[in-house]
C-alpha cells in the first residue's frame, strides 16, 4: 500500500531525498549497523511521500521496535552485509518512481524474498535434544 501511495503521490522532492537514502545506505554498505538505521529512516520517508498522516504513524511505532530488536542482532542475521538488502531497496524505489503498479507489485515480492530470508533467521533455534526437559 504505501509503495502504490509514494509512486501516486510523492513529489520530485522526495523521490530526490529516496534517491539520496539509498546513496547513503550504499555507502553505509560496510557496516550494517549503519545500514539498517538508513534503511528505516528510508521507509520513514517513503511512508510521508504518501502524503498520507496515517502511514508515518505506523512505521514510526515499526521503526522503534526494528531498532530496539534487529539492531543487537544484525550482524548475525547478515553475516556477509546488507547487500541483499540494498538490491530489495533499490528496486522498490526504481518501481515506485516507474509509476507502474504492476512493476511496485514486482518489487514489493522482491524486497519480501529478502525480509523473509531474515525472519526465518530470527526465528531460527536450535533444536532440543529429545528425552532432556528444559
């Protein structure tokens, strides 16, 4: 929903302030860390291009609990850099500034491969050895 309302909605402005995000996140590209706290305040900015009061809102509440519970942990999750994460991003904003819904769609599917490569690595534990109570 917010991608389709930043591609109808968002003015050159914030496309140019998007582009920007993720120029800083592909120089932030070394520390992950970094990275991601770019990446929120990316979808901090996608979500006020809908010019929509409500979308902000929501990744605001989003934005605190990312921080307070992937940050710790990054470094695991993505051992090898947010490369991955950057392609999903970058795509996405290619789609949006397309306009094509179609195209957003696309997008949308690629940037959830991604985050969902990193939930199943959240939510990764070990196995519990049978016969012994914990």
């Amino acid at each position: 929903m917010i991608a389709h309302a930043a591609a109808k909605n968002a003015t050159a402005k914030h496309m140019k302030e998007l582009e920007g995000m993720i120029q800083r996140m592909e120089a932030s590209i070394g520390d992950i860390k970094s990275y991601f706290r770019l990446a929120l305040q990316f979808h901090s900015k996608l979500a006020h291009a809908t010019h929509n009061r409500v979308y902000p809102l929501i990744w605001r509440l989003l934005d605190d609990i990312l921080l307070q519970a992937y940050i710790p942990k990054i470094d695991r999750f993505f051992p090898k850099g947010p490369s991955k994460l950057l392609f999903g991003n970058k795509v996405l904003l290619k789609a949006i500034q397309s306009g094509d819904p179609a195209m957003i769609d696309q997008a949308l599917e690629t940037h959830a491969e991604v985050e969902n490569m990193f939930a199943k690595h959240r939510t990764t534990r070990p196995a519990m050895k049978k016969g012994k109570k914990s």
